[in-house]
C-alpha cells in the first residue's frame, strides 16, 4: 500500500500491515506455525532481545502472522497499536489489570457482557480494586460517581444486550479533564461502524471472535490504542506473562475474516433494520432494541458517532417471561446459542445464558428484563429470518 495514499476501509481491511511481498510471490501470507525463532548468533540474540531489529524469539510474544493481524486492527481502528489475545476475555482481563492497581477504582456501565461484569466483580475486587457499577448513558451520573481514586471507566457502546448507546465524546471529555483512562469495548459495532478512538478513548478492546471473525470457527481478542509505551506494557507484562497468547493459525483466519468485514456488516446492518421494523410492528412484542429505530432512546447519539447501526437487537415479549422461552425453543432457521457476529443467526435469552451471573431480583437495575431475547442478526435473506421469527411468535 502506497502510505502517502488514504485508502477506505474495505481496502485497508484487506491490504493493511503487509511490508513488502510474501513469500514465493504467494497472495495471501503464510501461516507461522512456529512456536520459537533462530538466531543466526548472539549478537542477533542481543539485538532481537533489545529491539534493535524486529525478528522474533518465541510466538507468545510474537510470530509474523499475528504482528500482521495486530497491525491490520490498529489500523482499522486508526490507532499506532494493537495486542492480540487467545479471546475477547483475554483482552479485557489484561487492559483492566494493566491500568488499575490496588487502591484504584473502576467505574462500569450498568450494562456488561456477563463475563467482563464478574471481572470487575467478583475477581477486581480480590486485588482490592473497587468499582462503581452506573448508568453511563446518564452523563451526569458519572461526575457524581468520581473520586480521586478512580483510573478506569469501561464501557460498551452499543452494550451487551440492550444496546444502550453511551456518548463516546461526553464521557471521555469528563475523563480527560481528570486523567482517567477510557476503554471502550467494540464488538457490537466493529470498526466498520464505529471508532471510539477518534472520539476520545484511550483503549478500544474487541471479541475478535465475533464479527471480525465472522465464521464461528475462532476464538480470539485484540486491543488497540494510540500509545504505543501502554501496548508495550500490555504486551509484555501481561499478554505474555498471563499468556493469552493468540494461536498462528487463528491470527489467520482472522485475517481472512477481516477481508470481507465491510462487506458482512453492510448485509448484517440491512437485515437486522428490517426484522426489528418487523418485531416492531408485531402484537405479541412489547418492546424492541435497536439504535437503528427512530424511536430508540440512543438513536440521535448512535448517528453523531456511528456510521451504521450494526445487526445486534433485543426485544421483549408481552406477558409472562416463559413466553420468551417458548420463543426461543420454537425457531427452526435460528440457532439457539451464546454467541454473536456470525453468518448465522443466532438467538438467546441472556438472563438464562449470557447475563445469568446477574441476580434476577435485580436485572432491572441492570438494563435486563427476564423476557429479553437477543438476537444475532446473520447473513441469511432477511425474508426467512422474519418468517421463522414469525412462526416461532404465533406458536406463543
């Protein structure tokens, strides 16, 4: 890629990171199956170990197929680095170990993915590092809730499953003013829709697992920020010494799942608008999630700092909560599981599978409603993902 050229994102998702040719002339690169490196003598030793030249020494710090991946992120996310990880998890364990410290505070949206809510916790707090759990769409909370102690706001945005949208520039405006670091989890929306970087954050992480991969058959996360002395500290200090390292082969397919990124989230996006207009529409639906709803609380914030609105929606069943079960127990083309991002549509019901470490006596004050159905919007025709819905809702 020329560097003095600006290029668009399906081209930088494709092209981004390589240096030069690959081997034997080939058009995609090499996987390097390798789990250590040679040298050619000491001094080799002496200028690899002090990073005098860019060669490697052993995978689990790094290996050329993920330092390609780890380049193609950073650029996507228009940041100068990115740390690859085994998974989304690894990602988000690490950055929050590698910024807070015991004494510190964490402040959270109220809305998290299940995992990441009992990070901040249940295992944080082991480490004497406190937190505040808060509605960040409510800005003004957040001032009340500072304090001298706190390092850390997290948040997703759209968040993990009611897609509340959180104002990326307010936030981080609040923050920067007391030196706070922001890190923002991206996965809903992926950098096609949404960079939270150039709106102030400090740390972008991501379940590569999801949309970047695209296909299901990958476990992976990435971080990515602008200061490169914070991606040293993460790669070296905790990626490595905690050793989520992400395998050659994964860092692969996610390379190959990034090529036709722009081209999934821009089919993703148009079925996913059309079965929430359709859930909107249908008696037996009480109330539906999507930033891309005129009516949705988010929506006005959602189209200052997204481009496009994603495929991830949620909705809610009128009645008695078992109604949300039948639902969900009844579709035939729609696949009942945990996950998200793929071709696939995939359905759950998160207090039951993905949010289930929340108590149930206080999911409300979560965002979370026991009858709330995420759905994974996939890639399949938008007509047989309605008509399957349909038919799953008439069986209620």
């Amino acid at each position: 890629m020329d560097k003095n050229k600006k290029y668009e994102f399906d081209t930088i998702s494709i092209h981004a990171g390589k240096k030069g040719k690959n081997p034997d002339n080939a058009l995609n690169p090499p996987i390097f199956q390798t789990s250590t490196f040679v040298f050619d003598n000491i001094q080799h030793v002496k200028d690899v170990m002090s990073f005098k030249s860019e060669d490697y020494v052993y995978t689990r710090g790094n290996n050329p197929t993920l330092r390609l991946f780890e380049n193609r992120m950073a650029a996507l996310e228009e940041g100068e680095g990115a740390v690859a990880f085994a998974s989304g998890m690894a990602a988000i364990s690490s950055t929050l170990f590698c910024l807070l410290k015991p004494g510190d505070n964490v402040i959270v949206n109220r809305t998290l993915y299940g995992s990441t809510y009992n990070v901040v916790t249940k295992i944080l707090s082991q480490y004497h590092v406190n937190y505040k759990v808060i509605d960040l769409t409510k800005a003004e909370l957040l001032e009340e809730a500072l304090d001298k102690n706190t390092k850390v706001i997290y948040f997703e945005t759209p968040s993990n499953p009611n897609l509340d949208i959180i104002d990326i520039k307010r936030i981080t405006s609040i923050a920067k003013e007391k030196g706070i670091k922001v890190v923002v989890d991206n996965t809903f929306a992926t950098p096609y829709f949404q960079r939270p970087l150039n709106l102030g954050a400090d740390v972008v992480v991501h379940s590569a697992t999801k949309y970047i991969c695209g296909h299901g058959d990958v476990l992976g996360g990435v971080a990515v920020a602008r200061d490169l002395n914070f991606i040293q500290k993460l790669k070296f200090d905790y990626m490595c010494e905690f050793g989520g390292v992400l395998s050659p082969f994964d860092a692969w397919l996610l390379l190959r799942g990034l090529k036709t990124l722009g081209v999934r989230m821009r089919q993703h996006e148009q079925n996913a608008l059309q079965v929430a207009k359709f859930l909107q529409r249908h008696p037996q639906v009480k109330k539906v999630m999507y930033p891309g709803l005129e009516d949705f609380p988010g929506h006005n914030i959602a189209q200052e700092q997204m481009r496009g609105y994603g495929a991830m929606l949620s909705f809610e069943i009128e009645g008695d909560p078992q109604k949300a079960v039948k639902v969900v127990d009844n579709v035939d083309l729609i696949q009942l599981a945990v996950s998200l991002g793929d071709c696939e549509t995939l359905i759950e019901i998160p207090a039951e599978m993905t949010h289930m470490g929340y108590p149930k006596e206080k999911l409300a004050e979560f965002g979370l409603t026991e009858s709330m159905i995420r759905l994974s919007v996939g890639l399949e025709s938008a007509n047989d993902i309605i008509s399957d819905l349909d038919e799953a809702l008439a069986r209620i």
